[in-house]
C-alpha cells in the first residue's frame, strides 16, 4: 500500500476502531439507555458520546500537532507547515464538534420540544450563557474557532508558541464537564480529568501527526522525529497513568465496584492502555534503539497503535456517559462546609493531623515527581562526565519539591478552605521559602550543562528556555523593580480582593494562585540574588519585600469585620479559633512571612553569595 493511502488508513482506523468501542462500552455500560422520565430519544442519547469522541480525536489532533511542531521540529520548513496545517484542521473539525456536542447537551439537559420557533433558539441562548454547562461548550467552541485561524496564519516560533498554550488552555473547560455525575471529591476529579486529557491529546495527537508527517520526511529524519516523539509520548503515557488511577479512585466507593457495569466500560480502557504502554516499551527498546525505523515497521507500529488508542478513546467516551457507583453512593450535599466546598469539614486539626493529614493535589505531584527525576538524572549525567555539582544544591532542589508538595497537597491544603490562618500560611510559604529553596537548587544552570544541544534548528527544552531568558519578556521580568512589584501586586491581590473568595471556591483558580505566587517568588528571591544589584538599589527592594508582609498581616489584624464571612464565617465549624480569631492568626502569620524573605536577603547578600 502507498504512504498516501496509508496516511488515510491510520486515522481511518482510528476511528473506527473508536466508534465500535463507544457503541459496545455503551452497551455494557448502559450511558445510552432510556431514561424512566424526560428522555431525550436514542439521536440525543447515542449522538452525544459519539460527538464527545469527535470532539476528544479532533483536540487531540490539535493539541499534538501543535506540541509536535513545537518540541521536534523546524520552523520554516515544509515539516512545520503540515503540522500547523494539522492543527487547524482539527481545530476547524473541533469547532463544528464542539458546537453539535454542546446542542446534543442542551437536549440532553433539558429536553426541550424541538423547533424554529424563537422560544426555542431563546432557550439554547439561555443554556449558552446562563449555565455553566452551556458556558463550556460556547467557550470550547469560540476557541476553537480561534486556534482554527491562528494555526493557518502563523508559521513563527512566538505565535506558534502562544497557539499552542491556547489549544491547551481550550481543553481545560471541558475537561472539568468530563465524567457523569457530581462526586464529592470535586476538586481532585477536575484535576485529575484536566491532567488526563491533556497527557492523551498529546500521545494521540503526536502520532496523528506523525503520520501526516511520515510521507515528505526524509529517511535520517524520520529517526530523529519519532525519537522525539517517542520520549513526549512516555511523558504523556506517564501522566494519562497517574491521572487515570487517580481519576478512578474518585469514581469507585470500594473494590466491588470493578465488577460493575461501570467497571466492565473501565476495564476496557485500563486493557487498552496497558496495550498501548507495552507497544510504546518494544517500539523504543527493539525498533528505535535498532535504528529500525523503516516504512514497513513505522506502518505496522502506527496501524496497530491507531487501533489500540481507537479503543480506548471510544471506552472514555462511553465511560463520560456511564453513571459511576460513586455517584450513587455519595451522600447529599446538606451541611454548610458540604454546599461551599463540595467535601464535609474535617475533624479539628490537631498535632497529629499536622502529620498524617494529606489531600494530594495531583497537579504539583506531578510536577513535583517530573521535576526531581530530571533534576537528579542531569546531576547523574554531568557526574558521569567527571563534573562536580554541589550536593547542597541538589538538597535544597529536592527539599523544595516536598516543600511544595506538602503545602500544596498537606495538611495546609486539607484545612485551607475552613481556616483563614491556615490558607495565609500556604500562600506565604509558597511565595518566600519555596521558591527560595528552588532557586538555590539553580534548576536553569544544571539544565544548560546537561540538555543537549539541537543541531538542526529545532527546539527542545534547553533552546527553549534560552530563547525565554533572552526574550523581551524575561528582562522586563528580570528587572528588580518588577520583581518586587510583581511580590507585592500578587501577595496583596490573593489577600485582600474577591480573587481570595474565587481561589477558594473554584479549584481552577486555586491552582492559578498557585502559580502566580510561586512565580512572582521566584522573581523577587532572583532579584535579590542577582550580581550586579546596586547596593542602593538591593536594599530598595529587600525593603520593599519585607514591608509588603508586614503591611499585609498589619491590614488584616486591624480589619473590623470578618472577610469572606460568607465563606469563613458560614462553614458551621465548632471546632478551633471562631471566625475573628483565626482572622487575627492569620494577620500575624502573614507579618511572620518578613522573616523569611529577610533570611533570604542576608543568604543572598553579595558577601555570603551561593
């Protein structure tokens, strides 16, 4: 068979391997059974998974392509083009999905009677904006519109960059409307889902692309290509993995529950998976390692892959319609803490707890776990060439990851949403000793000593942070006036706004927070360790740093009234410090935050420089 005619048969069986896999998991599954009451009729019940899956292969599409270009090939050249090409397309076919799922839905929602009638386009205009189920597709869809005419129109490093930031970001609404039902563990569902879809849209898309791809790359590229694409497709099996199981956990109340109907749909894809890691495993040990990465083995591997992945796309579209035993088993949302935070206030915070106590947040271990393998096999790497890398470094590194983990995913993030001074505590830590700690372990240094360098135009990890750190952005960034400008606005701003009361309901915009205050802490502690800091100038803005936490923690201590009383002050807690008290806790531990920051001034003072 031809490359052009097997360029068509890969996608082709792609989807309909996935379109077989959706109808039998709906099946076994029962997600497009009839319902007693208001039942929308089988085109409703059947066409939305089926528009789910369209709409799951077409980000996928995007989403790959687009990382694909970024991380394994050269902008300019015909192999960029047709990946950006690719993008578009998926992002046009994700378009018209995204908008025939989000019609299925209102359907589906609300079983309206049908019609041209203006009553009836009323309704679904209502749906789209007023709901946030309907917020979601309209959102999806617009972006998707977006990225179909970036992806076309631009062919630079820059654009193509913030494109495919976009084409993630536009996965993310979705993802949160994911699976059936409303579980109590909410927040680590959403989080788990946003990490799964994002890890499968880059495995599967990568090797869409790959085969588009395949037809006008010469024969040494073609090594160098899927080499590339091999070592994004582990990352991304690594996180579809973690997040999956995780994603499980929150969807089963105990072991039974693997024998239900639900359980029958999960096994499927679990199968499929564990399939696809173990092609993954020969394709990189006995193929590649071989060089063996001809026309015929390349078809073989990537037909049987299509097929395997069309499976498991298919069973997670059938799985996002199957009811889970844990919907059934969830108790009502009926007491204070239950309607805010969609989880049941925890027992009294003891000593104990300050130990044992632990609510993962699978975003940061993630980032955590990937972060310390790096770091630990580059410190392998240049010690295996005879170089020498400070162990403290490496300590301070490490000890910074667990930092991060345990305030993010401890006890301070098990009893956050219940205590002001708790929440305060994260935030500082997160904003001063983190990022001190990170920066110390000097990530950037080890990374430009032990990535290897591209010869052939294209970007990887270390070309990409070089091309940041000397980009207009980094030095507006770098500079120490807007370092310590951006401590202040961010501290300040996640205190003393509604942007407090929008991090703590929406774990979305939790983790925003996140990033924003370890970013901005990174860019004050960078200021402060930088070399050529005028004396005048280093005390300006170590001044300005230590007084930012002191005039915050001095604010909430004087405040009159409670803040976010109908968040604090109405979680029912009868347990600890009432309302006002742990208000006025949490004022001190934000003046406390000074003294970190001063022992990092003086750590980082020119005379003791590290």
């Amino acid at each position: 068979m031809k490359p052009q005619s097997l360029r068509l048969a890969g996608p082709a069986i792609l989807l309909l391997a996935a379109m077989l896999a959706v109808v039998v998991a709906l099946v076994i599954g029962g997600g497009a059974s009839p319902r007693l009451t208001s039942d929308p009729g089988a085109l409703v019940r059947w066409g939305l998974p089926a528009a789910k899956l369209l709409v799951n292969l077409a980000a996928a599409a995007m989403v790959g392509a687009l990382v694909l270009a970024l991380f394994g090939l050269r902008a300019g050249e015909r192999e960029f083009d047709t990946a950006l090409d690719t993008a578009s397309i998926g992002a046009a076919v994700l378009t018209v999905a995204s908008g025939i799922t989000g019609f299925l839905t209102f359907l589906s929602s609300f079983n309206p009677q049908f019609s041209i009638e203006a009553e009836f386009g009323q309704q679904l205009g209502r749906f789209l904006t007023e709901t946030e189920l309907g917020r979601v597709w309209l959102i999806t869809t617009t972006a998707a519109a977006t990225i179909t005419m970036l992806a076309f129109a631009v062919r630079g490093w820059a654009a193509t960059l913030l494109t495919g930031v976009l084409s993630v970001a536009t996965l993310v609404p979705m993802a949160t409307q994911g699976h059936s039902g409303s579980l109590a563990n909410h927040d680590a569902a959403v989080m788990a889902l946003v990490l799964h879809v994002v890890g499968a849209s880059v495995w599967l898309g990568g090797l869409l692309t790959l085969v588009f791809l395949r037809p006008i790359l010469r024969e040494h590229r073609v090594r160098v290509l899927v080499e590339r694409y091999s070592t994004l497709a582990l990352v991304a099996f690594i996180v579809v993995t973690v997040s999956g199981i995780a994603r499980t956990m929150t969807s089963l109340s105990g072991w039974r529950d693997l024998l239900s109907a639900y359980g029958a749909v999960l096994a499927i894809k679990v199968g499929a998976l564990v399939l696809l890691g173990a092609i993954g495993a020969a394709h990189r040990r006995r193929f590649i390692a071989r060089s063996a990465t001809g026309s015929g083995v390349f078809w073989v591997f990537v037909l049987i892959e299509f097929a395997v992945m069309g499976l498991a796309s298919g069973a997670a579209a059938a799985l996002a319609r199957t009811p889970s035993p844990a919907d059934a088993t969830t108790p009502a949302l009926t007491t204070a803490a239950e309607i805010l935070t969609e989880a049941p206030l925890p027992p009294e915070l003891t000593l104990s707890r300050w130990l044992t106590t632990w609510d993962l947040d699978l975003l940061w271990a993630v980032v955590a776990g990937f972060a310390a393998f790096f770091y630990v096999a580059g410190v392998r790497r240049l010690r295996g060439r005879g170089e020498d890398w400070a162990s403290w470094r490496t300590g301070t590194w490490l000890g910074g990851l667990l930092l991060l983990m345990w305030v993010t995913g401890g006890p301070i993030a098990a009893y956050a949403d219940y205590l002001h001074s708790i929440d305060m505590l994260g935030r500082l830590l997160l904003a001063t000793v983190v990022p001190l700690l990170l920066v110390l372990g000097a990530p950037l240094r080890l990374a430009d000593d032990t990535i290897l360098v591209r010869t052939d135009d294209s970007r990887g990890c270390r070309e990409w942070i070089h091309a940041f750190t000397r980009s207009t952005v980094a030095r507006m960034l770098g500079h120490p006036l807007a370092g310590v400008g951006l401590f202040v606005l961010i501290l300040w701003g996640t205190s003393a706004t509604g942007a407090l009361r929008w991090a703590l309901a929406d774990p979305l915009a939790h983790e925003l927070r996140v990033v924003l205050t370890l970013a901005s802490g990174v860019l004050l502690i960078r200021s402060l360790r930088s070399s050529t800091l005028p004396r005048a100038m280093r005390s300006v803005v170590a001044g300005l740093a230590i007084l930012t936490p002191l005039t915050l923690g001095a604010w909430v201590l004087l405040q009159p009234g409670l803040m976010i009383a109908d968040w604090f002050g109405a979680m029912g807690r009868v347990w600890g410090l009432e309302p006002m008290g742990d208000q006025r806790l949490a004022g001190a531990i934000a003046a406390l935050g000074a003294i970190p920051i001063l022992a990092a001034a003086v750590i980082l003072h020119p005379r003791g420089r590290v």
